[in-house]
C-alpha cells in the first residue's frame, strides 16, 4: 500500500493533502480497537480540515481506547484519476488503510452541492454507492451535518443518517456496532433506527399522489419510529471540545484556533436554516472558555484564536471574554477574531478593538435593500444601524467594507433590489465623509435558496432566467464607481433548491450526474450544469418541480419525518407573518416566540426568558 | 539578542511537505515550545528566522540549517530537547549550537551533498561510464519546466558525483551541488539528465546528507 500510494503521490498537486502526520494527529494501531470509524468530508483536505464539526468528532472518538478514528477527504481530480489508474483504493490518511476495511464510514454533510463527492468517494473506495447494495456488506455508511434535515435526496446512498448534533450519539453508534457487529449489519442497521436521531431510511416506504407531491412516508415496520427526532446535546458546557486538533502542514481555509463559544442563534431570520436547526441557544461560561482557550494556545503553536459561534456578539460574556483573552495572552502574541459581526457600532468597536491590523475588510450582511424586505426576512437591522456600524468602521480604520445581499427573496419588488445600490452607495459617503477619500465597497450578491425547516420552506425559489434578470437589474442600479459588486452564480443557486428541498426520487438524478462526470459541484471551475440538466432528463426528474413550484401549506413535505425541534406550526406562522411584513422579536431579548424547542428540554432544565409555551 | 544555529532533519514522513510549510511547522513548534524567539517590529511582527535555502518538496534531509534569534539566552542543548518535544513526526533537531558574533551567514552555505536512489537494471560499470561521461561534459542543458519552459546548463553547479552500490536494482549515487539564487543544479536536474542517458532508471529518493560551504565542498571535490 504505502509504495503504491508513493509512487503516485510526487505526480499530483499538493501532496500533502494525502500524507498526514500532522501534529496531534492520532494513529493507533488497529489489532487494539474494536471500531475503526472513517471520518469522511467530501471535498478537499484544505476544507475538510477546516471544519469544526470533524474536528470535534475526531476529538471525541480517538478518546476512546476502543476506537480508532482517521480522516479521508476528497482526493483533488488529478490525484482521483492517478487512484483510478493504479488501481488504488481511497485510503485514509493516518495509516493509509483502504476505507472500505474500515466498520464504519462517517460522511460529514455541510453542503449540498458535496453529494456527488460523497458518491464518488464510495466509488473510489471501491463500494458500490447504492445503499441496497451493499445491505450484508460492511463498513457501515453514516452520514450527519446539517444536510441530514432533508436526508431524502441521498437516502438511497447512506445506511443511517444522524439527525443533529453528534458529539454524544456518536459514542451510542460506536458502542452498538461493537456489541452487534457480529449479528451481521441488517441487524445492526435495526438496532440503530432506535436510537433518537437516527434514520434509516431502508425502513421507510415513501409513497405519492397523482400530482407528485408525497402521499404519505411511512414506517414498514411498527417499531421503528414515525417521526425522527433531533439530537441536541444540552450540557453544551461540559461537551467534549477538541483541545489537541490536528495541525494541518498546507494552508487550509480556517487555519487557527477555533473556539465554540456559543450554538445555535435565536434572531429568528426568517431565510436563515442554521437559525432553526441549531437551536436553541447554548453558550460556554467564560471561565470554561478561557480553560479550553489555554489549553488549545499550548496545544496548537497557533498566534490565533477565532470566536466562533453563528453570532459571536451575542454571547452573554462576549466583552469580558475578549479583554480576558486579549490581557492573558497579548504578551504571547496571540490574537483574537469574531468571524461573525453582528451590525451595531458597539460590536464593530468590539472588533476594533481586537483586530489592530485591518488587513482584511470588515464583512457585514444587511441581507436585503429595504426596511420592508428586512421586515419580511426578520432581519432585525434598521438602516440606521447599518450607517452607524459603518461609520464606526471607518473611524476604527477599516477601508475595505464587504456587504452581503440576498436577491429572489418572497415579495420581493424592483424597488427592494434598487435599494442594494442606494444601500451601498450611501456606505461610500460614510467612508469619503469620515475618511475623507473613497472607500472600497464590495457588494456580494447570493441568490435566496429556500431550505428546509425554515419559514420559508413552502417559496418559490426564483428562476434562473428572473434570477439572472434581477442580478442586471442590481449592476445596473449601481453607479458608485467605489463599489465593487459580485454574485454568486444562479445555476448553482437553483441546483442548491433542488437538492435541498428534494425527495428520493432526487437521488437518480445525483446519480446521473455523478455518472455524467460532476464532482466538486461547489468548486466553480468543476460545476457541470450541462451535466446535472443531463442527470434530469435521464431521470425523468423536472427540476423545477423543486426549486421554483410553491407548495401548499397542507403539503406532506419530503422532510415532515425529521423533526428538527421547531414545529411545522410555528414556521408557518412566521411565514404567515412575513407576508404581512411583520417582524418577530429575539426570544432571548423578549418574550418566548413559542419555536417548539421547549419540548426537547428535559425535566429541571429552565429557560432564561419566560416561555409561554412551556407553562 | 543571542542567537542559535539548528540542525533540522526533514525526514520521509514529511518528505512531501513544501519549504514554506516547513518553515510554518516550524513556527508553530517554537511557540509550542515556548522558545523566547525575537519578533520583528512592524505591523504584522514575525518570528525572527533565517532559513538556509529552500528544500524541495518529496526530498528529504538530515541538514537543514535555521537560525534563530532570542531574546534571552538559554543553553542550545535545552532548546533544542524542548523543540524535539513538540515536533511533527519526522521533523527533528539534530544539533544546536550558540552562535558567536561575526558567524558567517547562512547564505554561505551555497552547496549540499545529496544522496539519490535509483530502481535500475543497469550495472555499475554502465553507470560509472555514463556519470563519467557527464561530469566530462561542458555544458548540460536540462529542460526547466514551470510557468515557462527554460533550458539551463546545469554543469558549472555540478561539484561532484560518486557511483555507490549497485545491486538488487537499486543504485546509489551521492551528489555534490551548488544551489543559490544564482541558478545552481537541483537533484531533480541531475535525476532528469541521467534518466536521459540510462534506460530504465527511476529515481526513488532523494536525501539531502549535508550542507556545505563552498570552500568546503571544493576543497572536497579535489580530495579525490
């Protein structure tokens, strides 16, 4: 293996996306583990590394003595074709095992447009991809990350899907394999469709009406549960946390420290999935925080430590947990940064004060152009914040801003897309005013993705022709010359719908376009729209059927199995309540909203704010 | 300031890892190790490191030379011991010593004995003939292919070259170049000419045994 795999590697990019010994990478010696579980990404190393969610399963499981955990990524298309050539099956990388000899393998979904580079995983590593086929056949094929909310499309490519937060059921999945694994993996499979937030979706019978809409997804058998629930991990605070991560040697996207401050977000965005599927808010004491911190510093040689959480800034201790970090740790040159801002001037003189040398520009996401499309998203930000953030930017030195803006919103007029460019234009007056000399402004512009389990799971997604109209519309509007506008490209945006609001019939056409040659779909000089319009054709499969039809509210929704903790009720009511432009209030600023988390809490637990829908 | 002359070994397990990654590693173990670096002032302040020359990715070496410049003093053989603690796999410090003042730079070191392995059929007295051939030659143009294909004659940088076992089909030479800014012969040069000449040859490692200085290396060279 280690020759064959060497006399390769000198040939391909980059190298040492596929040799490993990195520091604090673990390799233990597989005659003394029960389990052997491949922890897959399906893109490259340089992302894969980056993610938080595989550091922390990677943390978690080589804990255990009777577990060896190893990374495997995507192998980059020419280190693919020189694997395909040689005959060489995808190994991970600590001890360059074939993946398939591993119990099990573990693909981390973060993003849709990865489906066909997990299907092309399996296939390098010798396994057929279809589910059905592999049914006596270990490794056992797992999947968890936020794209198992709608787990449909893939069903039939994975075995089980974890629903929710891994770092506890993760140890409840390694156990069973080590006491069953010898009844043989059907009865394996059984075992797991048990346990709370796990699917198996070989269990499950999906049937459809005559207009293509789902009848009813149902059981085959009476033990096996109609609904699967989330898994969320409560004592956030004491949940295991890499403190020893693997240092890559090659740049990766997020090479630093990270550190999970705080999960979930309670500002209720209405387009925002990341906002439901992470609830309900659990933060990290200070104290615990800065004990993690001191160990990572020690652990890692980084002189960076990142914040993270989906809005740093709103964490309860965020101020004081900065100047402790920063008066602790100054003397060893280490440094702190908020990867997520929330737009008010005190959390922009936050940053300032942490980030002395602005480098790189301050990115901030007013979302949409007007009040009343912000309304409609439950983006809680008045233009008056956005001006006054800006302005403090300035005045802190920044003179790079970058403005994220969402286009195809619901309701959306041509006077919400001027806005984006009136927007922009009047940050360029901030900054000649304050600075007295031109700005740079860079507007990025992403299209509106409808996703599951958010009020706005039932929208149209535009077309990609009324997409691409409305990306003209918005260069046109803009005539600053200081702002630099860039877009995301529609064609992916609409694939994007496809795959995540998709049902099993979806995953022929994945099939298809994996077949057709598509792999690294997110990386732009790779994505093969020909290829996927292909992959529909063959299957028999309208895409617009999922990205731009609006359903109903009665509509069986390819997803009403998952139950993700905030109520099919509650989503509509806050759908109800966009069309009226009505904004929700922050739950943890105000009353309880009434989300439906409060029936995942355990007995003893409290909320910090009265919750009606808990009485 | 005070300041330390190291011995790096880059060895197989981090054959692949390119120079400035390397050089990264490196920097994480020192703040690991807690070693009183000196940083640069400035905006963006760096570590105080000085790097012999660059090393190829897929080679390997027991004589990579850095230099560090400290705040404070403490005894080489104590940083070094703490470095080793916290190093990747196959990244190792093989040798520290203070650095008296008025050391010559690192840049003196301009030259390397490299030890390359070869897969060949060939015996060694086709081998010796056509090293012999070589080192014969004038000029020896090899084909630099980057951003642009570049023709360099590698001849004046090529210092010495010593035929070792040939058996089992493998063959070993060992090589003395000069490297530097000013062009310089790689082993990769060398690989690819001698690929040129005998059939079949295929070159499996490179090993960097040591650095020398010019003198040093010449004054070598004419030893034999």
């Amino acid at each position: 293996m280690f020759d064959r795999l060497d006399t390769i590697l000198p040939r391909v990019t980059k190298p040492a996306r596929y040799t490993g010994g990195e520091y604090n990478a673990v390799v233990k010696d597989h005659a003394s583990v029960a389990v052997k579980f491949a922890l897959a990404f399906p893109d490259t190393y340089e992302i894969g590394m980056s993610n938080l969610g595989v550091r922390i399963l990677y943390h978690t499981l080589n804990k255990r003595d009777d577990t060896a955990a190893e990374r495997v990524f995507a192998p980059w298309t020419d280190m693919e074709d020189e694997m395909r050539r040689n005959e060489i099956p995808l190994p991970s990388i600590e001890t360059r095992t074939p993946i398939r000899e591993f119990d099990i393998i573990g693909f981390s979904l973060g993003y849709e447009m990865a489906y066909t580079g997990m299907l092309n995983m399996l296939d390098l590593a010798g396994l057929p991809v279809r589910s059905s086929e592999r049914a006596q056949e270990w490794p056992l094929v797992i999947a968890g990350g936020c794209c198992t909310v709608n787990p449909e499309p893939i069903a039939e490519f994975i075995d089980a899907f974890v629903v929710g937060e891994g770092e506890e059921i993760v140890h409840e999945i390694i156990d069973l394999v080590k006491a069953h694994k010898s009844e043989g993996k059907p009865s394996v499979l059984r075992r797991l469709a048990l346990l709370q937030g796990v699917y198996v979706p070989g269990f499950y019978d999906v049937s459809y009406n005559g207009d293509d809409t789902i009848r009813e997804v149902a059981p085959k058998d009476a033990d096996v549960p109609k609904v699967v629930t989330r898994r969320l991990v409560w004592d956030f605070e004491h949940a295991d946390f890499p403190d020893r991560p693997v240092m890559p040697f090659i740049e990766t996207v997020h090479d630093r420290i990270a550190l999970e401050i705080m999960r979930g977000c309670s500002r209720g965005c209405r387009f925002c999935q990341a906002g439901t599927i992470y609830r309900p808010v659990r933060e990290r004491s200070k104290e615990r925080l800065m004990e993690t911190a001191g160990r990572l510093i020690d652990n890692t040689g980084y002189d960076e430590i990142a914040l993270m959480s989906l809005s740093a800034t709103d964490h309860s201790e965020i101020r004081g947990l900065v100047t402790d970090i920063i008066e602790k740790y100054q003397p060893q040159r280490i440094g702190v940064s908020l990867p997520s801002i929330r737009i008010d001037a005190p959390c922009i003189e936050l940053a300032a004060e942490i980030q002395k040398v602005r480098k790189s520009g301050l990115t901030l996401a007013p979302e949409a152009g007007t009040q009343r499309m912000r309304d409609v998203i439950n983006k809680n930000v008045t233009e008056e914040d956005l001006f006054s953030a800006v302005r403090e930017a300035f005045k802190c030195g920044w003179q790079t801003i970058k403005l994220y803006f969402m286009i195809g919103l619901p309701t959306e007029t041509e006077e919400d897309l001027r806005g984006i460019a009136r927007l922009a234009s009047k940050v360029t007056q901030i900054g000649r005013q304050v600075m007295g000399r031109k700005p740079t402004v860079n507007v990025s512009i992403a299209s509106f993705v409808p996703k599951p389990h958010t009020p706005f799971q039932w929208r149209a997604q535009d077309t990609v022709e009324e997409l691409e109209r409305k990306q003209t519309l918005v260069r046109y509007a803009i005539t600053d010359r200081a702002v630099k506008v860039s877009w995301h490209d529609s064609k992916t945006s609409m694939l994007e719908a496809v795959l995540a609001r998709g049902d099993r019939r979806v995953g022929e056409a994945i099939y298809l376009a994996w077949r057709n040659g598509s792999r690294f779909d997110a990386w732009h000089e790779h994505f093969q729209y020909q290829a996927w319009l292909d992959a529909f054709e063959q299957a028999g499969i309208d895409p617009a059927f999922y990205a731009s039809r609006p359903r109903s509210y009665d509509e069986i929704l390819p997803w009403d199995h998952i139950d993700c903790g905030v109520t099919k009720a509650f989503l509509r009511a806050e759908s109800e309540r966009a069309e009226k432009g009505e904004t929700t209030a922050d739950c943890r600023l105000d009353r309880c909203s009434g989300c439906g988390l409060t029936r995942f809490m355990p007995r003893g637990e409290e909320l910090d704010v009265p919750c009606p829908a808990a009485a | 300031m005070f300041r330390v002359l190291l011995r790096l070994r880059k060895g197989e397990p981090v054959k692949y890892i390119g120079h400035l990654d390397l050089m990264r590693a490196f920097e994480h173990a020192l703040r690991r190790a807690r070693i009183p670096v000196l940083y640069s002032s400035g905006f963006n302040p760096r570590p105080k490191m000085h790097f012999g020359g660059a090393i190829g990715v897929g080679v390997t070496s027991d004589d990579e030379r850095l230099m560090l410049d400290l705040t404070e003093h403490e005894p080489a053989q104590e940083i070094m011991d703490r470095l080793n603690r916290v190093m990747p796999v196959g990244m190792e410090i093989l040798g520290a010593e203070d650095v008296p003042e008025g050391t010559k730079p690192l840049a003196a070191l301009n030259a390397a004995e490299y030890r390359i392995t070869f897969r060949s059929e060939a015996d060694e007295k086709e081998v010796q003939s056509a090293v012999d051939d070589l080192v014969a030659a004038c000029e020896i143009k090899v084909v630099r292919k980057r951003d642009e294909t570049k023709e360099v004659d590698i001849r004046p940088h090529i210092l010495g070259i010593e035929v070792g076992e040939c058996r089992m089909g493998k063959l070993v030479l060992t090589a003395r170049l000069m490297a530097g800014s000013s062009g310089g012969a790689r082993p990769q040069d060398l690989i690819q000419t001698l690929a040129e000449r005998i059939p079949g040859l295929e070159a499996e490692g490179i090993h960097k045994n040591r650095s020398l200085g010019i003198e040093e290396s010449r004054s070598q060279g004419a030893k034999e």
